[in-house]
C-alpha cells in the first residue's frame, strides 16, 4: 500500500496533540514558547500552537546574531499570528563566549556552528523560567533522520509537534492553514556559508522524504542513498536517551 498524507486531517490531530499535552503536563496558564526563524518549521509549529493554545498562550522569541537580513520574515510571522514576542540579540552573548573560548583553545568550526544553537535554546529556556512555559521544539523528521540539528540546541525542548512529519508534509500543513507562502516555503539557508539546507546536504529534501516513506528506494541513486543511511546510523545518538550506566545487583 503507498503512503499517503491528508494535510488537514494531521493538522487537527497535532493540534489535538498539543491540546492534550498541556492539559496533562502543564497549568491552564503555561505558555508555549517558540524560537521564530520566519521558516516553515517554526511558523508552522507557532500556528499549531496557537490554534491549540490561543494566541495569548503562545510567545515567540526571536534571536538574532548581530544583524539578521531575513528578520522581516521573523516579524511577518509575529504579525500574521498576533502574538507577543521578545527580540533577544545573542550576538554579543556569542562574542563574548567565543573570545574566552578562544583565549584556552583553538575554536573548531563545528564549535562555531552548534554553539549558537545552543546559546538560543538557553535563551528559549531562560524566557519560560520568566513567563511560565514550555518550550517547543520545531525540528522535523526530515531534518533528525539525517542529523540535522544541533544536540541540545535547535534539537531540544519540552514538547515537540512536527518531529514525526516530513519537510514535503509540514509545507502541505503551512498551505493547509494558511499562513502566508513565503513563510512557508522560505528557502532555508545555515546562515553561515549563505548555502541552502539541500545543498549542504547533497539531496533534496523531496528526495529523502519519498525514501523515509518507503515511496522510493533510491536504488537509481546509489551513492545518495548510501550517503542518507550513513548520515541517519551516525547522527542516532541524537535523537536516543542518553546512555548510563546500570548496577547489576546480581
């Protein structure tokens, strides 16, 4: 049987899903708070919540490094779901920690990329112990099937809404409920070398979200899929709990 997605039919679930976990994990005042990139994800996730929550439920934080040329799309989203939100700039946060980084060992690149992930994830946690909230997490299953996230940073959170949808099936959910099309098919860029998600990949995300789904083997593209499985067995460690040790008492 082929997979198939009905859009409209996972939005009220996840919703309902949102619904459920905070009348069981939370008081009827928490609020979901949400980094805000101006992506698919984050737009996406921010609406679920407010159509679960109410928009007086739901506070977005924006965080840019410095100056961030895309942070219109940020406001756009703020704007479109009327909801509070907080501007906390982590640029100085980020220089000052890798200036004393710097002054006990060389910064490696992979430092330079996840420590700002993480830096904002501190400042999303930071904002909840200030508001009363939980914070969500925006990643997709796309993204965590080839690691692609940052451990304890953009990859944490209280509660996570799309983990288990697709790129392909998040973009179909943003059109579902109308948020505006440039939001939702923003072309996601790391921010650091100006490249797109895909092309630090090396695949589409169209190409690995018909493989996850079993709708296409890639077997006419050997070294992707080759690259893709290599990329989902070593980044595993990501999404697992993480190991510790166990008495035996026997």
């Amino acid at each position: 049987m082929s997979y198939t997605f009905n859009a409209e039919k996972t939005a009220a679930e996840v919703i309902e899903w949102v619904k459920e976990y905070f009348e069981k994990n939370a008081s009827p005042t928490t609020k979901a708070v949400i980094g805000i990139s101006g992506g698919k994800d984050s737009s996406v996730a921010a609406a679920i919540c407010v159509k679960a929550l109410g928009k007086d439920r739901v506070i977005g934080v924006l965080m840019p490094q410095g100056e961030q040329a895309d942070i219109a799309f940020s406001k756009l989203l703020v704007k479109t779901l009327d909801i509070q939100s907080y501007t906390i700039n982590i640029g100085d946060t980020m220089d000052a920690f890798m200036n004393e980084l710097g002054k006990n060992i060389e910064i490696s690149n992979q430092a330079k990329v996840n420590t700002p992930a993480r830096i904002r994830m501190t400042t999303l946690y930071a904002v909840a112990a200030c508001v009363g909230g939980r914070v969500v997490n925006t990643c997709n299953l796309s993204e965590d099937w080839v690691g692609y996230s940052t451990k304890f940073g953009d990859a944490a959170g209280d509660f996570s809404p799309l983990s288990d949808l697709t790129v392909t099936e998040i973009l179909q959910i943003g059109d579902y409920i109308g948020l505006p099309k440039e939001l939702v098919h923003k072309v996601p860029i790391d921010g650091l070398c100006g490249k797109t998600d895909e092309e630090n990949l090396g695949f589409t995300y169209a190409m690995l979200d018909t493989y996850i789904r079993g709708e296409d083997d890639l077997s006419h593209v050997p070294d992707i899929k080759e690259k893709i499985d290599r990329l989902h067995a070593a980044n595993l460690h990501k999404l697992q709990l993480m190991p510790k040790y166990v008495q035996n008492n026997k």
